[in-house]
C-alpha cells in the first residue's frame, strides 16, 4: 500500500515539490547566508519525493538550531506551511485525497521549523 500511495503521490505532484526543494537547497547552497538551511532542505525534498512510510521526529536541539529556526519561521517557514495547508484543506474534502492531505498537514509542521528534525521509516 505504502508504493501504491508513493507512486501516486510522485506522479500527481510529489516530483514537483521534491524538486523544487532540491532547487532550493542548491540556491541555498550558493549563497554563503543559507549554509545552514541547505540539510534541512534536502531532507524535506527526500521526504516530499516519497513521504509515505515515513516519519518526522525531533533531533537533537541546540540553541543553534533555535536560532535557525526561528529565522526560518519568519523569512520562509509560515508561508511555507501555509501553502500546505490549503493544499491539505482542498485534499481532505475527498475520502480520496485524505492520505495525502495527510502528508501536507506533516510538511507543513516540518516546513515551519525544519532545523533539527530527523526523518525515520516507520
């Protein structure tokens, strides 16, 4: 079941975001100020290429993963976040749409604060 949803996933839409992180990540990259976001964006684009089975838990958190964080949250994360949401909102009026508007719903929580989380298979 979880490939099924993958695949599904990936084809409908998965690739795109994906993508886009993994753009994102190498801009980041480039730019010496974004150095530190660079792991957190390439994990989130794994985790949006293929998010079911998988698992968003907190690492270990220091106070530069606090600071980075909440300049995330304002310069990024909270638009971020946002566009997910509505993306999980319109999912989730159709049975079908439910298990993905569930992995909005968890990039959304990983795109607001996305330093020192760790992403698991469950």
């Amino acid at each position: 079941m979880r490939l099924l949803l993958n695949v599904l996933w990936f084809v409908l839409g998965g690739w795109i975001s994906g993508s886009l992180w993994l753009l994102a990540g190498v801009i980041l990259a480039i730019t010496i100020i974004g150095l530190p976001w660079v792991p957190a964006a390439f994990r989130i684009a794994g985790f949006s290429y293929l998010p079911f089975g998988k698992m968003v838990i907190d690492g270990p958190a220091g106070p530069q993963s606090v600071v980075l964080n909440l300049l995330w949250l304002v310069f990024a994360g909270w638009w971020l976040a946002l566009h997910h949401i509505v993306l999980a909102m319109a999912l989730g009026v159709t049975i079908i749409g439910i298990p993905f508007a569930w992995q909005h719903v968890k990039l959304a929580r990983l795109s607001l604060t996305p330093v020192g989380k760790m992403v698991i298979e469950v």
